[in-house]
C-alpha cells in the first residue's frame, strides 16, 4: 500500500522552497535557450563552417539522441547524490560546452560540442524537477514545477536571439556570451542553492550494503514492476508524438492550406504557442494545487481535462477552411496541452518511489525523445506519401483522447492502491 504521498498532501513548503524556484527558473530558461539557438542561425554557421542540410540536421539530431538515452542514468544520478549538486555541475559544464561552441572551427568538432550539450544537459531537468518536488510537498507542488517550466518556455520563445545576435555580430558572440554567464551563474548557484534539509541523511551511505538500496538497476526494476509507471510512459511517449507532430507541420499546414507566404505562415505558427503555453504551465499549476486541497486525484484528472479540451480544438483547427478558426483552435490547444507539463512530476510524485523519481523522470523523458522524433519522421515519411497535413492533426488530436484515457486509468489503479477497501 502507498500512503506516504497522501501525507504530504498537507505539508507546507519548506524554508527556502521558492528561492530555489526562482533559482531554476533562470536555469531553466538557458537550458533550453542554450540548446536551441543553434537552429536560428543556420545561415552565419553554414557560411562560417560549410556542411550539407544533412550535417545541420545531424547537429540537432545528435543532441536529441545523446540526451535521450542518458537521461535515465542522468536522473538516477540526481537520486542517488546531492541533487543541488548535480545541478550545478550540469549548468557549469554546459556552459563550458556552450562557450566551446564558439570555438568550433570545422564541422567535427561542432558535431562534437553538440553531443557533450546532449550529455551535460541530460543532467538537469530531473534533478531539478526532483529538488522542487523535496521542496514542495503540499499544495504548492505542481504550481511550482508550472513556474519552473514557464521558464523553459521563455528560454524557448527567445531562441531567435542566437539569429539576432549572430547577424549583428558573430555567430560566435552568442554562444561566448551565453556561456559565460551560465558559469557566472553555475558559480553564484554553489553558494544560493541546497538540497532540502535532511535529505542529506535520507541518503544511502557509501560503505557498505546501503550502496544496494539505491542502484540503477534496482530503480529500472522498481519502477517498472508498477503498472501506473508503464501507463505513464506510454502516456507521455503518445504525448511527444502529438507535441512534435502539431508544432513540426504547423508552419507547412497554414502555408499550403491557407496558401500563406512562409513568413505569414511561421508567425501564426508560433507568436501564440509560446505565451500561452506559458499561462498553460501557470494556471495548470494553480488549478491543480487549489483543487488538490479536496480532491487528490486533481493533479491526475486536470491534465485528462486539458487534453479533452485540447483535442477537439486542435481536430477543428486541422479540419476548417477558415484561418481564424484554425488559429483559435491551436490556440486553446496550446492553452490546455501544457496543464500536463506542469503536472507530470507531481503524478510521477504519487506513483513512484520516492527513491527513484529523478530516474523515473529520466526514463520518461528518453521515450519522450526517442518516440517525438520517431513521430517526425513518421510525419514526413506521410507527407512523401502525399497525406494531407489535416490527416496529421486528426491523429493527434485522437492520440490526445487516448492520452487522456490513459490518465483515467493511472487514477482508477492508483485508487485502488491506496484505498484497497474501495
């Protein structure tokens, strides 16, 4: 029986638990800005180092592979030693890698800065994740992992100043700048950022047979003798297909069905799915917590709720012939997709052991990666075949019913386990 999660319903954040929010929202926020600008200053890079599209493909290709499939042992790190710590060292090293990439001077050794971003970065989103969970206990917990998400997100949206900055200067000038302020900061976080106080004893002892309680392989083990794991990594696999597949073609549908030109195409594409998937996170996040307080499968069913909501909209917006009507639909969806985002660790929280959740969510994020860029290709490999973009949207929008079914039964089988009676 799991009651120990139920008790936590009840718990006040502890001393310090929004300062390390505030902390990791920066870290957040160059964790997916330093990834990522890369991709918008294709133009400086190829003129300054001469590769095929393949190659530039290969740049982001590589990254995706590498982060994915360490992200399991990447996490098992942060619950097997200190997680503050592990963060750190991540950030440090990134950014050490980030600055490196400057120094690129021929095709192999960007493709070399590239798959060390894979590996460092690895590192950071289930530790960090984790911390915010050690921190935030009660009702506070998905409200705080939303504001952390939120900025990923903004690191996201500002991707384009890699482009800005690469055309108005260097392609190196941003990747020098970027990095040597995520050291700066990586320095200033050994002195602002701790674990919570008395997981220093909760933790295993080095000597000894404690050194078996915590094992990756034990984790591996653990977290896949339990149903409701299984049921989530399917659910968040089916989830990166959806993410990939509506953002991936976007730009392409509203070019080709509204026969747009490609700039017209790529802002309505984008300008609304960054900002409202920001308010996404942080009212998924609030929604949750307040409705936590009296139900505690809240943070199991609002995700459910959002992606009913979100799955007819984006099935309207892939199916109309009007533009606005099409824009309103992938608006509500970019609205309502992301209360999972903000809820994924806080249910991870209720299912898994408290030993493994770092590891849990490494091991969700490398079928997140592995299945969102088996969708890519799955989507192109459609369009080869001459399939209406529309047909895409249609099945995601049916994967996001499927997603939210999956969810209903994660909490039908977690009621059962914890109420054995009922």
């Amino acid at each position: 029986m799991i009651t120990h999660n139920d008790s936590e319903q009840y718990q006040k954040p502890m001393r310090g638990a929004w300062l390390t929010v505030l902390l990791l929202f920066l870290v957040g926020f160059l964790n997916y800005l330093d990834r990522i600008m890369l991709t918008t200053m294709r133009e400086s890079i190829v003129e300054a180092i001469p590769m095929t599209d393949a190659q530039f493909g290969l740049l982001t290709s590589v990254f995706l592979w590498v982060y994915g499939l360490l992200s399991p042992y990447a996490g098992f790190l942060a619950d097997r030693f200190s997680r503050s710590k592990v963060i750190i060292i991540s950030l440090f090293v990134w950014s050490v890698v980030t600055w490196l990439t400057a120094h690129a001077q021929n095709f192999e050794q960007l493709l070399a800065t590239r798959a060390l971003m894979g590996i460092s970065e690895a590192c950071y989103i289930p530790a960090a994740l984790a911390l915010i969970a050690d921190y935030h206990r009660g009702n506070t917990r998905s409200l705080a992992t939303g504001i952390h998400n939120g900025g990923i997100m903004i690191g996201q949206s500002m991707g384009f100043l890699g482009g800005l900055i690469a055309e108005s200067h260097h392609w190196t000038s941003a990747f020098t700048l970027f990095g040597l302020f995520g050291i700066a900061y990586a320095i200033l976080m050994f002195f602002l950022l701790k674990d919570t106080p008395g997981r220093r004893e909760t933790m295993p002892s080095i000597q000894g047979s404690d050194v078996q309680k915590i094992s990756f392989l034990n984790g591996i083990k653990m977290l896949f003798k339990q149903r409701n794991f299984i049921l989530l990594v399917i659910f968040w696999g089916l989830l990166g297909v959806v993410g990939w597949m509506i953002i991936g073609w976007l730009p392409t549908y509203y070019k080709e069905h509204f026969q747009l030109s490609q700039t017209r195409a790529g802002v309505y594409a984008t300008w609304y799915v960054y900002p409202l998937s920001f308010v996404g996170v942080i009212l998924g996040g609030f929604i949750a917590d307040r409705w936590h307080r009296s139900n505690r499968y809240a943070r199991i069913l609002l995700p459910a709720i959002g992606l009913l909501i979100a799955a007819p909209a984006a099935f309207i917006a892939g199916s109309t012939d009007i533009l606005m009507v099409a824009i309103g639909g992938f608006m509500i969806y970019a609205l309502t997709r992301t209360f999972t985002d903000t809820n994924l660790m806080p249910v991870l929280c209720m299912i898994a052991d408290e030993k493994y959740r770092a590891t849990g969510y490494g091991i969700l994020n490398m079928f997140a990666c592995i299945v969102g860029g088996l969708g890519i290709y799955a989507g192109g490999v459609l369009r080869d075949a001459s399939v209406n973009t529309q047909v895409l949207f249609k099945t995601a929008a049916i994967t996001m019913v499927i997603c939210a079914l999956l969810l209903f039964m994660i909490k039908a089988f977690y009621a059962r386990t914890t109420n054995p009676s009922k």
